[in-house]
C-alpha cells in the first residue's frame, strides 16, 4: 500500500516547493512511485524515499469535488 493516495499535498525532501499527487504506481512489494503535479506547473515522478507530507501537523488532501452540501 503507498504511503501518499492520489490528492496528497506533498514536498521534495530536498526543497520547499509543494505538488499534489496525481498517479501512484505500486508494484507488488516494491516502494510505490509518484507521478507529482509541483505548485510551479512541472510534473516529475518521484520515488516514496524522495517526499515528505507538506503540512507535517497533519497531512493534507487536494479535492476536487465540490461538497454535497
């Protein structure tokens, strides 16, 4: 199971700049990958050892999806 489900708010260990996660790739018993949507408009794919939460109270989703109420 990955760490990071798709809508994660996530950061690069080595910067500050914060993406959401927009495809998980899991392979059987090997660390998932991340296909990440970063807050400048790149996307780039990331092994699970490279990110870390974005917010580290908590973490947080992006959603898409409008409220029901």
């Amino acid at each position: 199971m990955s760490k990071y489900p798709k809508g994660s708010i996530v950061r690069h260990k080595t910067g500050d700049i914060k993406g959401m996660i927009v495809n998980v790739f899991e392979q059987g018993d090997s660390p998932a990958g991340y296909y990440v949507k970063w807050d400048d408009g790149n996307h780039s794919y990331h092994g699970e050892n490279e990110l870390v939460w974005a917010n580290i109270d908590r973490p947080r989703m992006h959603y898409t999806q409008q409220s029901p109420k």
